[in-house]
C-alpha cells in the first residue's frame, strides 16, 4: 500500500457525510487508562466540548523505545447507538531511542529496513478507532488503527493498532 493509498482514503474518510449527535458515548471530560498493541502504555482523553476530544499516549513501540503520541479526535454517531461509537483523529507521535521501520528511498522506489540506535523519529498519525461504554460504568473500552507517516529521519508509512480500556473518574 502506497503512501498515496493511504493518504487518498484518509481524505475521502474525513468527508463522509456521518451523523454527529449527542447519542455519541460520553464517559466523563477526562479518563486514563491502559492500551495494549502498537504501542502499549499508558492512555488519557479528555473532552472538548461537543462531538471533539483530544488523546495522548505514552508507551513503547517499534518507533522507539519511548514513545510519545497525541491527537485531535472528531466522533461520528455512525451506530446511532449511545453505548457504541466512532471517532477518527489526525496527530502526531515522537520516538526516542532505538528506531527502526520500513522506509522509502525515493530515488529508485526501493523499500529498505533503517534502523539507529540513538533516534529521535517524528510522524503523523491518522486514527480511526471504535469505542464502548459498557452499562453505566465510567469505563470506555476502545479498538483504533491509525497510519503513520514518518517525517524525520526519513519519510516512511507504518500502522498503530491497540486496544485499550480507560477510566472516567
């Protein structure tokens, strides 16, 4: 899948026509928690009014050892459920230590393993992701995916998957 793959069905995903109420699940204006997967650490959310929230993370991951996300999280109502919900998002994510990933040469098209002992990785990330509230406990259990795209040191295309389960104090 080509960078210009994932790109075009990013944009074409952001303007689907979704219906956004408030039936949306709404846990609380912040919780944290756990996330397993790519990359596994710690979770929070917190709200910011109306169908947007923001994320981060902080964990380990192929992109370094520590690493460090967040993002801008929009929520469509696409179940028409209030227990059950979408979102999608677009962020950022910082590696540092050892990094390695699939990267590309753009002279020949050629696809090669880059791997540093010591890097500092940016990218940009894209996440879509599905989330529960089970009952009526202050508990959301999520599912996301998101591309990233490599910035620095090198352009390159990878995928985050997790899931995870957070808490609204």
């Amino acid at each position: 899948m080509s960078i210009r793959s994932v790109l075009l069905a990013a944009a074409a995903f952001a303007f689907l026509p979704f219906q956004t109420s408030q039936a949306q699940p709404r846990p609380g204006n912040f919780g944290f928690g756990i996330q397993l997967g790519e990359p596994t650490g710690f979770t929070m959310k917190g709200s910011l009014g109306g169908n947007n929230s923001w994320d981060a993370g902080l964990g380990a991951s192929w992109f370094g050892r520590l690493r460090i996300h967040g993002d801008y999280l929009w929520a469509a109502n696409v179940f028409n459920s209030s227990r059950v919900g979408l979102y999608f998002g677009v962020g950022a994510a910082i590696g540092f230590g050892r990094g390695g990933g699939v990267l590309y040469r753009g002279q020949g098209g050629e696809w090669y393993y880059y791997e540093e002992e010591n890097a500092t990785a940016i990218a940009a990330r894209v996440p879509v992701g599905v989330n529960f509230m089970p009952f009526s406990a202050p508990v959301e259990i999520f599912g996301e995916l998101a591309p990233i795209i490599g910035l620095v040191p090198a352009a390159g295309l990878g995928w985050d998957s997790s899931i995870g389960i957070r808490y609204y104090p």
